[in-house]
C-alpha cells in the first residue's frame, strides 16, 4: 500500500505532543514542595514544545499548500473554522471548566 503522508511530520507532531505531555504532567503533578526540582526540570523539558509547535504549524501549510494547490481554498477555510471553534468556544469551555 502506498501513502502520501510524510512520516517525519507524524514524528514531529509525536514528539512535539510528548513534550507538552510532559511540561503539563510536571506542572499539575508535582505540586508538593518536596518535587520541586522535578517540577522544574519537567516544565523546562516541556518549553520546547510551543516553539516546536508553532514552527510544524507553518510548515504543515506550507505542505498543505503545495500539495493541494487547486483545492487550498477549501483547506484554508476548513483550517480557519476549526481556529475559529478553538479560540472561541474552546476557551469558553476551558473558562468555565477552570471555575472553582
């Protein structure tokens, strides 16, 4: 079977997630002061996701992009509404699920 998917951008995305994984399971799992260090090191480890995340965000349009030449029209506004659910009610439910 022959795939069109680029398995170095599934990688990248795999280990852009385990680094978030672990920047947000060393922040709200180590609360005690005792696992400070833990904490620390963890949330250090786990910074390196957002740039990461940011940088394989523009390259996958970039891939998009080419890939889909004649149809990026419908890509980009299937990309814009699923942005748009996110910031708006994604927040919203993050909002109140943060509520005490």
């Amino acid at each position: 079977m022959v795939t069109t998917r680029l398995r170095f951008l599934d990688a990248a995305r795999g280990a852009t997630m385990l680094l978030v994984l672990l920047s947000h399971f060393g922040y709200v799992y180590f609360r005690a002061p005792e696992y400070d260090d833990w904490k620390r090191a963890l949330v250090r480890i786990g910074m390196v996701a957002t740039p990461t995340f940011v940088m394989l965000s523009g390259i996958l349009i970039g891939v998009l992009h080419q890939r889909c030449r004649a149809g990026f029209a419908q890509v980009q506004t299937k990309l814009i509404d699923r942005g748009l659910f996110l910031v708006l009610i994604g927040h919203a439910v993050i909002t109140l699920a943060m509520q005490p």
